[in-house]
C-alpha cells in the first residue's frame, strides 16, 4: 500500500519526525518496505497483511496513527448536496445473488462535465501508481486510496431499461472488460448486468460498452460489498488482479459503500459540476452485525504478563473504532467496528492492545509452566543424525512441502500415487512432494546456479504418497553434495564428492542406531545413473536409496555438474533405535595384519565377503578392509580378484603364528563355502 506523508497528516496532527513515525508504525505491526521522493512528497510503501484489508487507504493508517500517539482522527463525512428528484426514478438496483453480495449502493449524477482532473488530483493519483483518465474515473481512485473502499462509475445512458442487476454469469456469456479483453465468463462468475448483458466483473474490472467517456452526462455510481472467496476465485481465473479485487479479496467494510459513494458524489459535484439525485438505491439484504467481545484484566496479565492502565485500554481501543463499556472493575464489552472484521476474540483484542501500548514496555518473563519440559520424539536420535552430517561439512536445508507436479511425478515410486491438493494456490505448488529429493535438488541447483558450486546439503523433513488410495506421511532424511569434497590445497590435491563419498556419510550416520547387517544392494530407481545407484537394506527390509542423479533430471533442473543423493526413512532408524555407547581399554598386544588375495565371481561384493568373516563371530576380530581390486590379465573372464586385509588382535596375549594360521583357515575355509572364492597363488 503506498502512502503519501502530506496526504496522511490531512486526517491526524503526526508532530514526530517521518523517519521515527516509520520507525514507530513497523512496531506496530505496519511494516515500512520502503520510501520515496515523488512531487507530491515523501511516498512509504506499507507491508500489509491479509487480515487488515482496514490499513489500505490512507484513512485507515491515520487511524492506527491516531491510536499510536493520543492524537484526534479527523472525521471524513461526506455530505453532498442533493436535488429535489429521487434517484429511484432514474435508476434500478437489484441483487439476485445475495450470497455473493450482500450490499449494493448506487448513486445518480446528472448533467455532469468529463474533463481532465485538476493538478492536485492528478498528482496525488501519478504519485501513488495510479494514472490520470479523467475527472469522474479519477474520484473513485481517488476515494479507494483514501477511504480504501472501491467503487465504480457507469455511463448511465448506456445501460438497458437504467438497471443493474448482480447476479451470476450465464452459460455463454462474454464480456469485454475495460482493458479491452473479451472474457468467457463462467456460471460461478459474478457479474452486473443491466436488464441485457453483463456490464462488469463484480469487484474486478467494468465492461468496455458502460465505461465513462467524454460524450458521458450522466453517472450512475456503484458502491458494494462483495463476497472475497468469489471475487478471488475469479480474478484468479481470469488472470485479472486490479486495485479493486485485491480490497474485496481480503473483505471489505460492509457499512463503508455508501460513505464511499457519497464522497465520490461530493467530489463529483465539486470538480465536474451537475446534480446528486435524492436517496441512494441501498439494497442491503444481509445486514452486517457487529462482534460482541468480552475483555478482562487478567487475561491481559495471563498473556501479556502484566496489567495496563484501565485508561489507556478505553483510549487504545476507543481510537480504534470499538465502542466500549465497563463490565465490572477489571472487565469491558466491546463492540467492534465493521471495518475491523478480524476481531472476533478477547485474544484479537489483546493484540491490538499490545501492539499500540507497545512491546518494548512489557518486561520479559517467562510464563508459569504447568508441566514439565519434555523432548519431541526422536529428539536425540535426530540429533544424532544431524551431529554426524554436520561434523561431515553437511548443511541443513529447510525446503516447502509443496512441489510442482511435473518434479514430484519424476520421484515417484511404482504403486504410488502423488498426494494433491483440492485448492492449491497455484498449479506449480499443487502437490505434497513424494520425496525429499525435489526439493533437495532445486536447493543444490539454486546453489551452483549462483556460484556456489561446493555444497552439501541435508534435511529433515517428510514426504506425502497416496498408495492404494490411502494417504501416508513419512519422515526421512535427505542428503547430497555436488562439486568437490576437499578443494586443492599446497599439501593435498582435490578431492570430488562422489558416490562413494556420499556412501561414506551415510555410513557414519547408520553407525549410530542399532542396525544388523546393513547392505548396499542394486537398485532400479530411474531416477538415478544406472551406473552408480544402490538401495540400502537390513535383514529383507529395504530402508534407503543413494546414487547419482541422473543426467536428464539434472538437466531438467538446470544442475549443471554431477550431484550424488540418498533418501532414508527415518521411521527405520526410529524403530531400530540409537545404539548405546560402549567403551573398552586398548589392547596392550600387537595387532597382526593377513592379506587374502581372492578370485571371486563378478557378482559378488566385497560387503558379501565382510558378512562372511564378520559371521564368523571370531572374537580377536577387529577389521575387514578391501585394499586392491584387479580386473583382466590372467584373471578369467567373469571374475576379479580381491584384495582383502583381516586385522586380528587379542585383549589378552600376543597372537601366536599357530593361532593366526588356525584363523586364517576358518577364513579361507569359509569363504570357500559361502561364496566359491579361491586363493589366487
């Protein structure tokens, strides 16, 4: 919302400097975006949120300033002259569609001049974004910047039989809206009509065929409340966004069209002359009924942690629009006002009190505490995880659940259905994302499009599938790096996060939860490099996946160099649980090192060959390391050769050459059976 500072100072007395009113306004709650220098003086551009459809127009903020500093609000009522014939002569109004409009005021001026606006009007307009048309379009832009509620001017010749009638569109209906665009309108659509066609996008935009000109003599002025949901549901549909549809999205005043129409008029008869037909043509079918709010001391203390001065709770809430009055010592009943809709609740009325008596003047305390701290669930195995990938140079990215449907489809697994939304607020985040994956991508392709070509990344977080038409939410974890691990340095040459890199994370992070026999197995996820891909599995449940990207999804995502990524479920992890630290002394004897070369087949792994030896139970085992790994040669075709390293070490004595002998046997003996491998001589 933009504002000029001189215009503001029209309707309250603002003695501070504009740098601490901006300073004081943002406390409370109407955030300064930005300023600037225009002809017309200082211009603030206001932050205002959804629920304060009040605060867009200048009146609106002079109110809250009003309230902010004890200073008085200069009252705007608009009384214009009126001739002795009534408008109900001139004009018809009817509502067919009173669930979609539940006021509608219309006016009639005679006999007035089109021209162009004087300097003032047309500088204040320029100033705040809004071009010059003409004296009569010029008023009602006018009145919606400063009283903030919109309304619209009709050539009331051109109007079949003088009625407007608001009702829903038709089936087949088009309309060509003053942009000059012939829109398809939809029965949901709601339109003014005259007694043939439709004349305007209710809330939105007027048609072409009614719009003022300079041929125009007569007005006849409309002034409404119209329903938000549908006036934001067509604007949407038709991609038609105006001044007007972003007020009546957000619900407007429904006791402000006719003021608003009268101080149109009155401006009317001041810059284009003519006469005000007697009495408005007020249909008001759905009459608004003020919010009845009961206010108390001690919830002001509950929550605030202290009491205010009975005085300036009367004054802060009087300034604002309430009408209030004593309910015992330390209570009040409010009525609030029609413009602030939004206030429905004691706690609505507590923030208004806070936010003008000021933050800075509650002093910081901690509330009573009814039960005991307790942890969220998984607390310490989260932590667990997050203090393994950190101390790995990870970073914890915080993404939306909300994913465009073309990414999320690319992630899917068979048998799954992607989780919709029925009221998305856009068709590229109309989907609950079916993995992390997507959104870690888009993170590591935002990096490395911005120079930042280095990143690891990780998060916590869920993901949404419908399978068998039964919606799940699960909660995984979600990692991947691109570009180097370890950058060249004087004593150290490059390093590049790759596959096995990321294995390596995943790895120290599975070390700390009470997992049997974890396996790296083949994988078909399309979504990564066939070449490098692999699932993660304990016993027959299959728990995770990590590979490399593919290269056309990394096209797809404009990720210009190799990314290497895995997905685990952390409902898993949380099942299996954390493993408890133990601790034993160092042994005091010499550990003793055995290279077995071996010639296995090419579908045998080295974690096969681990499991082997480690299920072997043999108590002075202490590691199994693959050194060397060959391919070729004398080797046959269909096998490779291995080279595993077995360090064995005893707490208790210094391994003998009979008892390393023995061991080794089993080893080899074992192998042999379990898997066919032979010693290469």
């Amino acid at each position: 919302m933009k504002i000029l500072l001189e215009w503001l100072k029209e309707y309250v007395s603002v003695a501070v400097a504009p740098a601490k009113l901006a300073q004081d306004l943002t406390l409370a709650g109407l955030g300064i975006e930005g300023t600037s220098e225009t002809p017309g003086g200082p211009l603030w551009e206001l932050e205002i949120t959804t629920n304060r459809p009040d605060l867009l127009s200048h009146y609106g903020v002079a109110r809250d300033v009003s309230a902010l500093y004890a200073q008085p609000l200069k009252p705007v009522t608009p009384k214009p002259a009126e001739a002795a014939e009534p408008a109900s002569r001139a004009a018809r109004v009817e509502i067919a569609d009173p669930d979609l409009c539940h006021r509608y005021v219309a006016l009639v001026v005679r006999n007035l001049r089109v021209q162009p606006s004087p300097d003032w009007l047309r500088k204040r307009l320029e100033a705040c974004g809004i071009a010059s048309i003409n004296n009569i379009v010029d008023v009602t832009n006018y009145v919606l910047l400063e009283l903030g509620h919109p309304t619209h001017a009709f050539d009331l010749d051109t109007l079949t039989d003088k009625a407007l009638i608001v009702r829903r569109a038709k089936a087949g209906e088009k309309l060509t809206t003053l942009d000059g665009v012939a829109r398809e309108l939809k029965p949901h659509h709601l339109v003014i009509a005259d007694a043939r066609r439709p004349v305007a996008l209710a809330g939105i935009m007027g048609g072409a065929d009614t719009e003022i000109s300079l041929r125009t003599k007569n007005v006849l002025l409309e002034s409404a409340w119209f329903d938000p949901i549908a006036t934001r549901r067509a604007a949407k549909e038709l991609g038609l966004r105006t001044e007007a549809s972003y007020r009546f999205e957000r619900g407007m005043d429904p006791e402000a069209p006719l003021r608003a129409a009268q101080r149109c008029a009155e401006l009317f008869l001041e810059l284009a002359g003519g006469e005000l037909l007697a009495g408005a043509l007020d249909v008001y079918p759905r009459p608004w009924k003020a919010a009845e709010i009961h206010l108390r001391q001690s919830e002001i203390v509950r929550v605030l942690g202290e009491a205010l001065p009975a005085p300036e709770i009367e004054r802060i809430l009087t300034a604002l629009g309430f009408a209030i009055t004593r309910a015992g010592k330390d209570a009040w009943q409010a009525r609030a006002p029609s413009w602030r809709r939004d206030v429905s609740r004691e706690i609505d009325l507590i923030e208004e009190l806070a936010r003008l008596y000021g933050y800075d003047k509650f002093p910081s305390r901690l509330p009573a505490a009814r039960r005991p701290v307790e942890s969220l669930p998984h607390a310490r195995a989260e932590a667990a995880v997050r203090e393994r990938l950190e101390a790995q140079g990870f970073d914890e990215a915080v993404s939306f659940s909300l994913v465009d449907p073309v990414d999320a489809q690319k992630f899917l697994a068979p048998g799954e259905e992607l989780a919709r939304l029925r009221n998305p607020l856009s068709e590229e985040l109309s989907i609950l994302r079916p993995s992390g994956l997507p959104s870690l991508v888009e993170a590591l392709a935002w990096n490395v499009n911005r120079g930042q070509r280095h990143v690891r990344l990780y998060e916590i977080g869920k993901a949404y599938t419908v399978p068998s038409g039964q919606f799940r939410e699960r909660r995984v974890l979600t990692l991947g790096g691109t570009g180097l691990l370890r950058e060249k340095g004087v004593h150290a040459a490059e390093q590049p996060f790759d596959f096995f890199a990321l294995k390596g994370a995943l790895e120290a992070v599975l070390e700390a939860f009470r997992l049997d026999r974890v396996e790296f197995r083949p994988c078909d996820a399309a979504y990564f490099h066939p070449g490098q891909r692999a699932a993660l599995q304990a016993g027959a449940k299959q728990f995770g996946l990590l590979g490399q990207l593919s290269p056309g999804l990394a096209a797809h995502f404009k990720l210009r160099q190799e990314a290497f990524l895995a997905e685990l479920d952390l409902e898993a992890l949380y099942a299996a649980g954390l493993r408890a630290r133990r601790y034993q002394a160092i042994s005091r004897y010499p550990a003793v090192g055995r290279d077995f070369s071996l010639l296995l087949d090419e579908r045998t792994s080295f974690a096969a060959v681990r499991g082997v030896i480690e299920k072997l139970k043999i108590p002075e085992l202490v590691a199994v390391e693959a050194v060397d790994r060959f391919r070729g040669g004398s080797i046959p075709t269909g096998r490779y050769s291995l080279l595993v390293r077995v360090t064995l070490q005893s707490p208790e004595q210094t391994l003998t050459d009979e008892q390393i002998r023995s061991l080794s046997e089993r080893i080899v003996r074992a192998l042999e059976k379990e898997l066919g491998a032979t010693l290469r001589a």
